[in-house]
C-alpha cells in the first residue's frame, strides 16, 4: 500500500477501539452508496458530448465510483438527463425513471434539461422537473465536465447525508404523488 | 432541348383552362396555383406527362395566410422537380377555414410522411391519406402550432425572461 496511489474514503465519524470499529448503520451505508453510484445517461444532445468526456480518461467519472455506466434503468443509482427533452419525449424519460429502483436521484444536466434553456417553444419541456424530481443542477449551455463532476459530487454529498429511511416517509412518498408516480 | 416555362405554362392552361392561374417566375422557380378541385389531376399530369416529366416531389408543405381572404386562408405548396431537365416547379393550392383537399399519396409515396407533417403543423385534412395522424409532435396535443393563431411559446413556462427571446419589442 505504500507506493500505492489509491484513495481510500474516510470512515465515518465514530468510536475506535481495539478491534472495532463502532458507527452509525446511516453514515456506513451513505458511504457505500455515495462512492458507488451507477449512472444511468440519458443524453439527447450536446451536453451528451461533455458527458463523454466526462467518462473519458481526461477527467475520468470513475474516480468517484461511477465506473460502471448502467444502461439498464434497473441497478442504476443516478439519472443524468442531459440534453433537451421534447413533450414528446417527457412519456419516455418518465418511464425510465419509474423503472429505475430505490434508492435513485436524478441530475438535470444543462440548461435544457433544467429549464428548457432557449428553447421557450411548444414541443420543448420546460425542464425536466416537470415530470420528475430532479435533485442537483448542473448549469451551463453545454456545462464543462468539470462542472458535470461537480454535479456529481454535490450528489455525492446528498447521497452520503441522505436518511435510510428517507425512501419510506411520508414526505417523499408525497413528493412522489405530486409527480404523480 | 430544355424545357421552356412558357411551354410549360401552355401545356397546362391548354389541359386546365381556368385550373391554374398565376403563372409566374417567383425566386427562380416557375410558379403556378392551382384551385384545389384541379390540383390532383394538375399533379399527376405534371408527374405522368412524358415531355413534362416532373417525376420527383421534393417538398410538401402548409402556409397559414390568416389576413387573406376567406377562401384563400392556407396554401399547399408542392415543390416539384424534373431531374432530367433539371428544371424546378412550384405548386400552390389555396384553402379555406377548416382546410381539405385530396391527397397525392397515390402519385407519390414520400407525400405521407409531408402531408402528415402538414396535418400536424397546420391542420390541414388530406382526404384519402392512408394513416393521418400527427408525425412529430405529441399525440396528444390538441392545437396546430404552426397556425398564426397559437404561441410559439409554451404554457408551461415559469423562468424565461421574453427579453432574452426577442418577445418584446425593445430589448434592454
């Protein structure tokens, strides 16, 4: 290990004593869920390229424990939408997030996809939080990948925050219903 | 021997008579109307015709005219093209509220998908399509949003600024 140039994480906080290690079940699993987040992209367009390069070796996503793009919504962690999303498109981008299992967070990765950006039209979403809840924003017209890693990151702070039992309260349950899923 | 304007404009007044009018040299494509009774058969003699042989439709398309007169509130415009001549045709056929007219999807195959595209931005009923329904907007929409009387911009909207999308007159 010495020469090695891997980053371990930090535990969490907790209690060290000989031979043990005590902590909370919440920052153990918040840990392992934050460092392994499986993106699932959905790119219809130029913020698409950044996300490759994102992937790419340059600035390479795996270093936060996203190695492993899913393209199947089913064991993916993380919804990136990136791109601009047409109404006729908002049935599909539902379904995919309602295949997605729980624990999932979504990023909204440009300005199309968070506001609609400059396309103030008729056949264009005005965001992707009209039809699913969206829990970071990248901003940027397309963002660079720095930004994109940024996202990502931000993410990783809610995730590593975020309650066991946040999936099974009657807030999110209610938050779910107001996007009608 | 090219084909001629003049001999093109003398083929059809001869087969239509009054059918197709206006004949003119309109941004370097010859230009005809067509009332909309004619336009099939206007069509398929411009297609089948031997020494006419405007055998390729390179476009099918709408206009909403709303300060026209009653009759004339929509246009139908057939863009063909002679590849053997090279020569260029512009079609037009006018119609009123609530526009119909006959398809051409008989003559050619690629006027589906444009006169769906047509139904969909402009509402304009082609009688005898085989599957008439909307192309590239949602199923679901109820407006034709290519129609002068409906926003470009979405209802839904709650952050855009219409500065920032040339909706104001003045831009500061």
């Amino acid at each position: 290990m010495s020469d090695s140039k891997i980053n371990m994480v930090a535990p969490p906080e907790g209690v060290t004593g000989e031979g043990f290690f005590a902590t909370k079940l919440n920052d153990v699993v918040g840990m392992a869920r934050a460092n392994s987040l499986w993106p699932l992209p959905f790119a219809t367009s130029c913020c698409g390229i950044e996300f490759m390069a994102t992937m790419a070796s340059h600035y390479d996503l795996a270093r936060f424990g996203s190695e492993r793009v899913s393209f199947s919504p089913r064991p993916a962690d993380m919804l990136m939408v990136m791109g601009t999303i047409s109404k006729k498109m908002a049935p599909i981008l539902r379904q995919v997030y309602e295949q997605m299992s729980e624990p999932r967070w979504v990023i909204a990765v440009g300005a199309c996809a968070s506001s609609g950006g400059v396309f103030d039209t008729y056949s264009v979403l005005q965001g992707i939080d009209k039809v699913i809840p969206v829990d970071v924003y990248v901003p940027g017209c397309p963002p660079r990948p720095e930004q994109i890693v940024d996202g990502v990151m931000q993410l990783q702070e809610l995730v590593r925050n975020e309650s066991v039992r946040r999936r099974n309260s009657p807030e999110y349950k209610e938050l779910l219903a107001s996007y009608n899923l | 021997m090219a084909l001629e304007t003049a001999y093109i404009q003398e083929k059809l007044s001869q087969k239509f008579g009054n059918n197709v009018l206006n004949f003119e040299m309109k941004r370097d494509i010859f230009t005809l109307e067509a009332t909309p009774n004619a336009i099939h058969d206007v069509i398929r003699f411009l297609k089948e015709e031997e020494d006419l042989n405007f055998h390729f439709l390179t476009d099918l398309t709408g206009i909403h005219f709303p300060d026209n007169d009653e009759t004339h509130q929509f246009a139908v415009v057939y863009q063909m093209h002679n590849w053997v001549e090279n020569v260029r045709l512009r079609v037009k056929t006018f119609l009123p509220e609530n526009p119909e007219t006959v398809t051409i999807t008989d003559l050619f195959l690629c006027a589906n998908w444009m006169e769906r595209e047509a139904w969909d931005f402009f509402g304009i009923n082609f009688i005898g399509h085989p599957q008439l329904k909307r192309i590239l907007n949602m199923d679901e929409m109820v407006s034709h949003p290519m129609r002068k009387e409906f926003p470009m911009e979405d209802s839904g909207r709650t952050d855009k600024d219409d500065r920032f999308f040339g909706r104001t007159p003045v831009n500061n």
